[in-house]
C-alpha cells in the first residue's frame, strides 16, 4: 500500500473464495498500478473456512479484515470501515475488472460528475441460453432504472455514510436498495447514478455451473413473487452456498 493515505479503496467480500481470488486480485492490482491515485484493496474474510484469508494476503490484498457473520452486506459495510479512502468500489470475489474501468469509475468521482454506479456486466466464458438471457434482461433493467450489481459497485464516501451503507436487513438484492438511495442522495446535489456502458465488468458464470436452468429460472421467480425472501438467510442460500465444496468435502 502507498505511504499516502488512500484516496480510493478496493474492497473485495470472500466467502471461501480461495480459489477465485487469485485471478481476482491479479486483474485489481494491475488496475490499482494504472491509476494516478494512492489506493488500497481490502478483502473481507467473511467467517470463511477455507484458505481465503492466508490466500488474500499472499495475492495482493493490502489488508484482510475478519467479518464474522455470514453476509454480504456486512461484509461490504466492514470493508467501507475499515478504510479512510474517499472514494468506495466494492468488487465481488469472482469478478474481474479492468484498468480502463477503474479509471472511469475514479474519474466519474473526482470530478463530482456522479455520486457513484456501476458496469454492464458480462459473463465470463461459454454461458447457457437461460444464462444469457438473465444476464441481458438484467443488462436492461441496470440501464433503465440505474441499478448497479453488486458485482462492480463504486460510490462517495460521503454518501454512502450519509445513507446508511448496504441495509443490514438484507441478504440478497442489497446493492439494489443502495442504488435508489444514493439517486435520491445525489439528485439533490446535483450528482447522478451513473452505469458505465462501454466498459464492462465480467464475473463468473460459476453459478449457472452449480444449479440447472430450472432452479435458476425457479429462484428467481420465487424473489419475483416473494420479494420478501431477500430478508432470510435461509431462502437467499442460492447465493450463499458453494455446491461444488460441498461435493469435495462429500457432503
């Protein structure tokens, strides 16, 4: 990390992702090297029980902090404390981004041109019809009304604070309720939400590996028709559980 204070934070949640981040963090430090600004990566060991912390440090995060209850949203919020950066971007574990991406986001921020956003995302490698087909009706519904995913999310500090951060009350769909909070905040000050179109994030299809197209068409009309779910940790374990270390641990 830069003997400078930080001006904008990476902050990287992880779940038992010791095997993605690796590629993640590689693809962060080399944007974090093309930047003008001293910044730092934080990764958020979420009560893992693999390698995740020991993996962290050793790939390139500049500090891990421990957040002991399972979810993303504290997680994201330990990562937000953790750092005195002026400037938040939260990247997800399986998420790569690029240079050109960080320094659109950044300059967006230094310029007050906006109070914060996001990415078109695009999956990474060969996807399913149901995959591509959520991930361009989701591409739509970002554009239309300027939500960003959770998987490339970068915002003021000053505003993130001032709204409350990601809702604690939340398991999934965090990042939503984040999005609209911060349009209101920033439409008052004349800032706007910005989704950033020519530059896309790209995350992993790993969960269209893990379930078949009939449950992932399931669970989403299941959130669709009972948005309440999105506030239990059991109903919202589509994205907590990691079927493929279940099966090498023979559960």
């Amino acid at each position: 990390m830069s003997a400078a204070s930080p001006v904008f934070a990476i902050i990287i949640p992880a779940y038992n992702e010791a095997e993605e981040l690796p590629v993640t963090l590689a693809a962060v430090r080399r944007a974090m090297a093309a930047q003008d600004l001293p910044g730092e990566c934080i990764v958020v060991d979420n009560h893992s029980s693999d390698d995740t912390a020991a993996v962290a440090k050793a790939c390139g995060a500049d500090r891990v902090v421990f957040e002991p209850v399972n979810q993303i949203a504290r997680a994201r919020n330990a990562g937000a404390a953790a750092t005195v950066a002026e400037y938040l971007v939260f990247v997800d574990a399986d998420t790569r981004i690029e240079a050109a991406l960080l320094t659109t986001a950044l300059h967006l921020l230094r310029h007050r041109l906006c109070v914060g956003g996001g990415a078109v995302v695009r999956f990474e490698g060969e996807t399913s019809a149901v995959g591509r087909l959520a991930i361009g009706f989701w591409k739509r519904i970002s554009l239309f009304t300027r939500t960003a995913a959770g998987s490339f999310f970068f915002c003021r500090r000053e505003a993130f604070h001032a709204v409350g951060g990601f809702d604690l009350r939340l398991y999934a769909a965090e990042e939503v309720l984040l999005s609209r909070q911060l349009r209101k905040w920033g439409r008052a000050r004349g800032q706007k939400f910005t989704i950033i179109t020519d530059l896309p994030v790209v995350t992993s299809a790993r969960k269209l590996r893990w379930y078949s197209d009939l449950q992932i068409v399931g669970w989403i009309l299941f959130m669709v028709l009972m948005p309440f779910a999105i506030r239990s940790p059991r109903l919202c374990g589509f994205w907590y559980k990691r079927p493929d270390q279940e099966k090498k641990q023979g559960r």
